[in-house]
C-alpha cells in the first residue's frame, strides 16, 4: 500500500512553465536620464546591533503603478569590540564584510552558504569601506558588517529561464555601499566621510536607439547593457575608495568609460545626499530637516 | 583583501616610509632598479602538461611560478529556452542571447537571416578555479582573484561563443589555475598572463558530425583546431590580460612587487583585449597600413586595445603600522607639546615628513583615470606585455 500520509512529488523532474509570449517589458519611464531612483533610507532599524540601516529603491511604473524591479538591503554593523585573545596585535580596526543574498532575494535561489559572486561582493564592500574607515582610532578591535540583500535588483516579470547576466550586481553593490555607509555612521565609528555608491551604464533602450549613458540603470527596463560602472565616492574629500567597471565600450580611447566614470560620480552625490539626510533625521528625530 | 595574498610583510614604519620617499620622486626609483612601466622578466612554456588540450607555466624572476591547465568535456546544453520553431521562440532566444553575450552586434543580424549562425554562448560554460597554495579555496581574495580574471575573459562573450557544438552540445571548459609558488607578490598579473597563454595553446578535436547530431570527433589530435587561432587576418579575438597599476602621489608604477605594494596608495587591476581585426576596419580608416604593416614588421604594429573591466584593489598599506613622530615618542626624548601632554598621547599627529602614515581615504579621480588611461596607451606597457606573449612558442 501506497504511503497516503505524505502526499509526494512529482517522480521526474519538473520545469516551470514557460509563456510563450513572456509579458512585455515594462517601457523604461520617463525618468530623466541624470536622474537616480527614488531611495529610502532608515538607520536603527536592528536594537540588537550597534549601528543598522535599511535601504530600498524602487521604481514604480507610470502606467501601471507596479514596479518591476526594486532592490532593498539590510545592515547591521556589530563592534567595534575586542578581537579574542587569541587573535595577534592589530594596530588597526579589522573590518569583516558579509554580503548574503536572501534564499528568496533573485530569480534563482540561492542556498544558505555565500557563493562566489556574493564573496565578489563582500570585497568589494570591504574596499570601498576601508578607505572610509578611520581605522588607527581603534586597534586591537574589529567590527562586523552584515548586509542582507532582501530582495535584488532584478525584473520581477521576467521568464524563470531567463539566464543571469549579473548587470544587477552592480545595482546591488552601490546600494551596499550606501546603506553600509549609513549602518556606520549609525554605529559611531568614525570615518572621514560618508562613503556612497553609485552606478551609471551605457545602455540601448530598444533595438532602434542609439547608446545612452544612465544614472542608476533599472536593469530590467533596458534593451541591452553594454557596460556598467559602480563607484565608492567620499563627496567632501573628492576621492574615490572603489571602482568597479566591467563591460564593452564601442569606442577604443577610454573617452566614454571616463563619461560613465563621471556619470556614476553624480550618482553618488545623490546618494550622498539621502545618507546625509537619513543621518540628520536619526540625530534630530521629528524634526523636520528639509 | 590583499593581505591574505601577499604574504605579510614585516617592513618597519621607517623602512616604508624610506620607500614611499622613493618611489615619489620623479621619475620614482624602484627598489629593483625598474623603469615605472617595466614589466619584470619572465620565462614561459606552452603544452608543458600532455593530459590537458592546453597549459601553460609562466615563471616571474622573483620566484612565482603558475601551472594553468585547460580540460574541455562536451555536455548537452540545458533546453530551457523555447524551442526554435516559430516567431516567439526565436524573439524569445534573441533576447537571451542579449543577455548573455555582452557587444556580439554583429551576430544579432546573422542569426535574423539564418538558424544556423545562432550561436549563442553561456557564461556558466567556462569554470574558472584559482588554487593558490596554503589558502583557502572560499578564502575572499581567491574568490576575487578568480571573479576578476573570469569576468574579463567572459565579458566580451567571445570565448564562450567558441564553445557551440550544435544546438544541442556544447564544449564545457574547465580553467584551472595552480599558483606552485607562495605567493611572493599580488599573483594577479601572473596567473592573466599563464591563462592568457594556456587559452592560446588550447585546442579542440575537430568535430566529424554535422548540424544537430550527437557530436563525433575526429581522433586525430593533429587535426584538432585551436579555440584563438593564430592567423591575424581572421576576425577572431585573443584571450585577455589583467595588468596590476599602482599609484604613489602622480606616479603610476606597473607591476610592482610586495614591498611597492606595501606603500601603495591606490591599486588598480585592469583587463585588456586586443580587438579583433575585422571589428576595426570600419572605425580607422588607415587600416590598410597596418594590415601592411603587419606583414613587414610585428613589432611596429599597432595594437587596438578594448578596456574589458577595471576594479580597484585593496591595498595592502592601508593594514600596515604607523610611525610615530620623535615629537611625541617618550623612548627619542620626544617632549610633547605642553597642551598635549593631558590628551591621549600621539595618536592623531599631523603628518611629518620622513614618518610612515598609511593611506587615509581614497584616490583623486585624476589619478585612477590616468592609470586606465596609461594602460590603453597605445605602445605602452600593455602592448609590449603582448607583443612579449606573441613570441612565446604555442605548441
């Protein structure tokens, strides 16, 4: 007799189903192409640790009020404290960066363990911090920065067959910046600026236009990418603590990876400017600071 | 992070600060007595290992040694895109094949006209595995190491589109990347330059069967064909190099070695791809010389460099030690000033010349931009990295 207490699975494997007319695309909406998505940001979301940020951003579509992508990220900063005895003499403060992507947060699920793009990440986050950190204030100590990423930066609509390209990668990585920017900041540590991040990219909108440089890419919204660039900016020091360009520039002098360079600079300006007033709320709750 | 990479280097805040003096002058003396864009001498072999279809060992000067072994099985191609009958199964893979593959204009319009020419590679068809020796292989620095190099070798979509068998197989092609040595230096330049050279000596059995049939090959390995072949007036496309540049002050130094590294303040690795041929034909119009050119003389032609990524990296200075100024040091006599004496002692000085401070902050935009700018420079320091693995026999 059959087992009737558990009620099993299908015995082969199963695949989605798959439309064979996929829903169109959302068009791209008419944000202007200087223009960064709308961003919230709250610090001191997480009692338990001692800085937290949340960030999210989304883009909600004009013709039919849902949005296709949206990207929200979660920090939490433990420390500084003591390292264990154990560990050797550190003059400096030893920063740890996890990035973890939720099992729900993409397309594919991703297991418990960090794979390697999410390692790709964690460093990237870490560079872009440690320029940031003024890190000889706390020897013999460490500090742990956690960010979850709840949900990437990719099309909610899209097919379950469609491959990755990881052009989202970058979308996400600016946002850590900036969210972990103000999870420190949170947690006192002193830094010499507030680090943001920002990504611009050379994309086509349909298959008829011509190359345009945009801020902030909604990844989903575009025809095609062509390349992106996500930078770590300190606005107040005019300095750069991490850059990461990856892609194919139809030119061959570096004229235009320079144009997205400096458009993802203006990114990052914007972005500052959400850190800061996220700050400035934490510091004079209710007020209104605008 | 660099630190675990290099391997700690126990340099005394005076002997880095020795080298930060250094290195800054103009034009910056280099401890090994190079130019700032001379590459260390290198010796490398092809087809060094018989049980692979392609390999590759470079050996730096100071030691460092890599093995890159390339092993290709033939695996069938998922069937989760729609079949290829009719309008939207056709719309539905031209989409995915925008996905994929990143700049592959010109193929779009061949596969409008021709089912056959749809050839369509898949990132997860090359596998790229860094081992370097007493490190973690989940350890953060190889797993960046191997993100960097795979993501300039697959982000032109070249390579992995030279892996279609039919629509139903293709070639899986596994990198493996051994770091013999320990790692004396920032292995990156030298595990691109053993990739670069393994891809390039990398071939494949001929294929015997025709369109969509179970794949046969032909078991003659001298009629294999290699993945990047050599003939210069085809339109194929050459393997990609990663180029580690340093900054100190305006000063960029090309491939520096640990100690240099140690002092750096800014690190950039950078990817570069010779373009095709056939893809600069329309964007100079003297191309005729050089294709003259390059019958009369390999050296005087000029190369068309692509930036293919650019990352920053850590530096390893950031980690290291201070030096403290006589000023405030009890153990030099130092008297510290009256008014300092109640604060806590020497911790925030102004810089002094002469005392290490590590890096603070970040790079000037000025300065990373010049570094790209500095690698893509034709003849610079990328072409003659080149032109040096063109004269590396491929077996």
């Amino acid at each position: 007799m059959a087992d009737r207490r558990r009620v099993n699975g299908p015995v082969g494997q199963t695949i989605p189903p798959i439309y064979d007319t996929p829903p169109p695309k959302f068009a791209a909406n008419q944000k202007s192409q200087d223009a960064i998505r709308k961003i919230f940001l709250k610090t001191g979301v997480t009692p338990s640790a001692s800085g937290s940020a949340y960030l999210e951003l989304e883009n909600p579509s004009s013709s039919t009020g849902r949005s296709s992508t949206s990207l929200k990220l979660t920090c939490t900063v433990h420390g500084p404290r003591s390292l264990p005895r154990s560990a050797p003499f550190s003059p400096h403060i030893i920063l740890t960066t996890h990035v973890k992507y939720a099992p729900f947060a993409t397309r594919q699920r991703r297991g418990y363990l960090r794979d390697s793009s999410e390692r790709d990440l964690g460093v990237h986050l870490e560079t872009a911090l440690r320029g940031a950190i003024i890190a000889d204030r706390w020897p013999k100590s460490g500090v742990d920065i956690i960010v979850t990423i709840i949900e990437g930066d990719q099309d909610r609509n899209a097919p379950e067959n469609q491959a990755d390209d990881g052009w989202d990668m970058m979308n996400v990585l600016g946002g850590c910046i900036t969210v972990a920017s103000a999870a420190i900041a949170d947690a006192g540590i002193d830094c010499v600026d507030t680090v943001a991040g920002g990504v611009a990219a050379l994309v086509v909108r349909d298959e008829k236009s011509q190359p345009t440089i945009v801020l902030d890419p909604a990844v989903a919204e575009y025809h095609k990418v062509f390349a992106a660039c996500c930078v770590a900016y300190l606005p107040v020091r005019d300095e750069v603590t991490n850059i990461w360009f990856k892609g194919q520039l139809p030119d061959a002098d570096g004229m235009l990876y320079a144009k997205l360079v400096e458009q993802s600079l203006i990114a990052c300006r914007n972005a500052s400017r959400v850190v800061i007033k996220a700050l400035e709320d934490t510091v004079h709750p209710g007020q209104d600071t605008s | 992070m660099a630190t675990a990479t290099t391997q700690h280097l126990l340099l005394s805040p005076a002997e880095l600060a020795y080298l930060h003096s250094t290195l800054s002058l103009t034009p910056p003396i280099r401890p090994d007595g190079r130019l700032a864009t001379q590459f260390r001498p290198l010796t490398a072999e092809t087809g060094i290992l018989p049980g692979t279809y392609g390999s590759a060992r470079v050996c730096f000067a100071d030691g460092t040694e890599a093995i890159v072994g390339v092993k290709a099985d033939v695996e069938k191609t998922r069937r989760t895109r729609i079949s290829p009958e009719g309008q939207n199964g056709r719309r539905q893979r031209r989409k995915r094949q925008i996905g994929d593959d990143v700049g592959g204009g010109e193929e779009e319009e061949e596969e409008e006209e021709e089912e056959e020419s749809a050839i369509v590679g898949e990132n997860d068809w090359v596998e790229m595995t860094v081992e370097i020796l007493g490190h973690r292989d989940d350890d953060n620095s190889t797993v960046f190491l191997a993100a960097m190099l795979s993501e300039a070798l697959l982000s032109d979509g070249e390579l992995t589109k030279k892996l279609w068998i039919n629509r139903r197989f293709h070639w899986k092609l596994y990198i493996d990347i051994i770091l013999i040595s320990p790692p004396l230096s920032y292995p990156l330049p030298l595990l691109s330059l053993t990739t670069h050279l393994a891809l390039l000596s990398t071939r494949l059995p001929r294929l015997k069967s025709e369109a969509d049939e179970d794949p046969m090959f032909d078991d003659d390995w001298a009629a294999s064909q290699p993945i990047y072949p050599s003939s210069r007036a085809s339109s194929s496309s050459r393997p990609p190099i990663t180029l580690l540049v340093m900054a100190i002050g305006e000063n960029i130094i090309f491939d520096p070695s640990k100690e240099e590294l140690a002092v750096a303040d800014s690190v950039l690795a950078v990817s570069v791809v010779e373009a095709a041929v056939a893809a600069t034909t329309t964007t100079t119009t003297d191309d005729g010389d050089v294709d003259v050119d390059m019958e009369d003389d390999r050296k005087t032609r000029r190369r068309n460099l692509r930036l293919l990524s650019v990352r920053t990296v850590d530096p390893p200075s950031r980690l290291t030690a201070p030096g403290v100024p006589n000023a405030v040091n009890a153990a030099a006599w130092g008297q510290a000033p009256p008014g300092a004496s109640a604060k806590d002692p020497g911790v925030e000085t102004e810089d002094v010349e002469g005392v290490w401070r590590p890096p603070r902050g970040g790079a000037k935009m000025a300065v990373l931009s010049a570094m790209v700018q500095k690698v893509l420079e034709k003849g610079g320091i990328a072409d003659e990295v080149l032109d040096g693995l063109d004269g590396v026999e491929l077996e």
